[in-house]
C-alpha cells in the first residue's frame, strides 16, 4: 500500500509552467501548498529513462533530495498510432530546443502524413510520482485516448492540445475550458489514482 501523503507543502519537480499549473489547480482541493521546482531554483535532471515513470521518478527523487521536500513530478506526452507510438517519452524534445509546439505539431502533421499510415489515433499518457525525502515512492500512469486533427484549433491548455480531440468529444482540448479538461485528460486519470492511493483515508 502507498504511504499517505500528511505533509502540507510539496514540491512539484517540474519547469513547465502549464504543468505546474494544471498540478496546482488539481492539488487546491486538498489545502496543499505546491511550490515549483523553478521557484526553489532546483537543477533540472537529464530524462535519462526509457518509460514515463522512470522519467517521472528520476525528477521526483532529484527535487527531493535537493529541497528536502516530497516531491510530485509529472512526466507526460503524446503517444500517436501513426508514428507507432512517437513522439511518447520524446515530446517535449519533438517540438525542438526552443520548445516552440507550433513547429512540434506541424513536424507530427508532416511525419504523419509521411508515414502513409491513415489512422489518426493516439493518447496522451502522464506518469506522477511522488517521492519523499527519506527515498519512499509511489508512481501512477494515467491516459486519454483521442485523435489527432488537423489544423491545430483553439488558444487554451499548453503544448499539443490544439491538435488533440478527446474521444467522445467535439472539441480539442485547446478549445476546452481548463475544468472540463481537468475532468478527463491524463493527468486526471493519473491523480485520480494518486489521490486514491495517497491523500485519501
Ligand atoms: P516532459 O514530461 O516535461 O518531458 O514533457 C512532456 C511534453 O508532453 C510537454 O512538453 C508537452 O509537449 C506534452 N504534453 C504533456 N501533457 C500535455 C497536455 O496536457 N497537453 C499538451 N501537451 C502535453
């Protein structure tokens, strides 16, 4: 069985502000305080691991042991059917050293249209762990299964949601407001679980 979480301040091991925000707005219900990674200058660790959770861990463990505080981190992408299973682990490197997701989706729109392959299925896939100073663990993998679609729709969330449409939905979740995003993406998924295992009695 996981260990409850009981303390009240939290790291979340992560530099990319719409994670840190999405974590935020899920951690609120739970009266916890979630400083950044960025905010306590902490190192960020090459993601040297080949699955979500490795890579969420590794993360974790480093802003543990460095601010002396359990520690949340989240490892997450896009994993499409097309690009079997690309760029998954890869995603925030896809989009090239600036970052720049306008080039990340158009290279995934190019690549898949390469690849010759019609369907346009894939999920997205997030790893939390949660790691505490004294080296205990739990990690969880959430996901949400959707299409890619073609052009990118809509300003709202972070990364590839302008070209994300939910299965079962309209719209993209750049075009969803972030509260009905929070009902369903990945990231949910994945802290439903943590929140089930850790913050509840
Ligand atoms: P990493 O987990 O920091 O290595 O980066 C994950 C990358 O996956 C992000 O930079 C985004 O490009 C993408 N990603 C993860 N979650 C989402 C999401 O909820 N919406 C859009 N893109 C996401």
């Amino acid at each position: 069985m996981a260990r409850r979480l009981t303390e009240k301040k939290i790291v979340v091991a992560s530099h990319n502000a719409g994670k840190v925000r999405e974590i935020n707005d899920l951690l609120r219900p739970f009266g916890l305080q979630a400083v950044s990674a960025s905010e306590l200058d902490l190192p960020e660790p090459d993601e040297t691991e080949d699955s979500f959770i490795g890579n969420a861990l590794l993360k974790a463990r480093a802003a543990a042991v460095a601010s002396g505080l359990p520690a949340l981190s989240d490892d997450s992408g896009l994993a499409v059917d097309a690009l079997d299973g690309a760029p998954g682990i890869h995603s925030a490197r896809y989009a090239g050293p600036d970052r720049d997701f306008r080039f990340g989706m158009e290279r995934l729109n190019r690549e898949m249209g390469e690849s010759g392959r019609p369907e346009r299925s894939a999920r997205f896939i997030c790893a939390l762990a949660l790691v505490w100073p004294d080296g205990t663990e739990a990690a969880f993998e959430g996901r949400v299964e959707g299409e890619i679609v073609w052009p990118p729709r809509g300003t709202r969330g972070f990364g590839y949601d302008p070209v994300f449409r939910p299965a079962g939905h309209a719209i993209t979740f750049g075009e969803m407001d972030p509260d009905a995003k929070h009902g369903m993406s990945h990231r949910a998924d994945a802290f439903r679980q943590l929140i089930a295992a850790c913050l509840t009695d």
